[in-house]
C-alpha cells in the first residue's frame, strides 16, 4: 500500500483522514489565526470521525470530513468569543437599570440573547451536513456555487440542503 492509496480493510477515520489531511489542513488554516490551533481541530475531526458507527452510509468522505470541519471552527469561535468575553460593573449603570426594569432596551438585548440560544439549539438538531450548508450560506454569506466546490456537493445538492434545513428550522417549535 503506498501513502495514497489506503488500505482497504483500515478503519474509516484513518483512510478518510490519511486521504484527505492536507486538504483539511488548508480548509483549517485558512478559517483559523493560530497554527496550533489547526492541528487541534484536526486532531478533533479524526477523533469524530473515528466516532461514526455505520461509515459505509458516508458517501462522500471528504464533504463528510469537511463539513465536521466547518462545525468544528464555528463551535470553536464561538467557545473563544465567550472565553474573551469580560464583564465590567460599573455600579451607575447597575443602578439605572434597576431603576428602569421596563426599559425596552434591556428586554430586546435579553430576547436578543434568548433568541440567540434558542436558534444555537435549533441548528444543533440539524444534520450535520445541512448545518454545514446552511451556515456557509447563511452566516459565512457563500454562494450555493461556492459551498458546492468547498464541499464536493454539486450545486442542487446544496439547495436541496438550504431549503431542507430551512424548512426544518421553520417547522422546529421555537418556545422555550
């Protein structure tokens, strides 16, 4: 068996990962400011993908691999925003909002919050593949035609999956 050619009675995650490293190196890379940040998330995509119960449904290991990929920056920046966040007390503005409770200001910035968890769950239901498409869309602000080529999806693929995800985001019982 040469580098390139795995073995193919290896598990799953060491062939899909063998095959695909470089490729998910670069996809890392370029999402991710630090170097060693990078070999930890692909460090967590092989571990994921070491995880998966019934490989032989993937058809498309590389999207598959890529898609784990993305969730993983996203969740990863997401873990670092909350991380760096500090809070100041400033006693003035403690007591100006106690004495204004009913401020609209500071109930929009809780539903903002709450609307904000609410919709981290909803995606959480998501399959991971949809998630990934979604977001590339959506948040990253990709073309269909772009994500198509960041994936290895073909073009319909990828509105079959935004229209699915959306419809299922649309259906999902948003309440608390």
């Amino acid at each position: 068996m040469t580098a390139e050619t795995p073995d193919p009675d290896a598990p799953f995650a060491s062939t899909a990962f063998q095959r695909y490293e470089a490729q998910l190196h670069r996809f890392l890379a370029r999402r991710l400011a630090r170097p060693h940040d990078v070999d930890d998330l692909a460090q967590e995509v092989f571990m994921r993908l070491a995880r998966i119960e019934k490989p032989e449904l993937i058809r498309k290991p590389q999207a598959y691999l890529l898609s784990i990929a993305a969730n993983l920056v996203y969740e990863f920046r997401l873990r670092g925003q909350k991380e760096h966040e500090q809070v100041t007390y400033d006693s003035a503005t403690v007591e100006q909002v106690a004495e204004h409770v009913a401020d609209p200001s500071v109930r929009d910035n809780a539903e903002d919050l709450d609307l904000q968890r609410r919709l981290d769950r909803a995606l959480e239901q998501l399959p991971p593949m949809q998630r990934a498409v979604l977001l590339l869309v959506k948040r990253d602000g990709y073309s269909h035609k772009e994500v198509a080529k960041k994936t290895g999806l073909n073009v319909r693929t990828v509105e079959r999956y935004v229209m699915e995800a959306t419809a299922t985001m649309l259906t999902m019982d948003w309440e608390p």
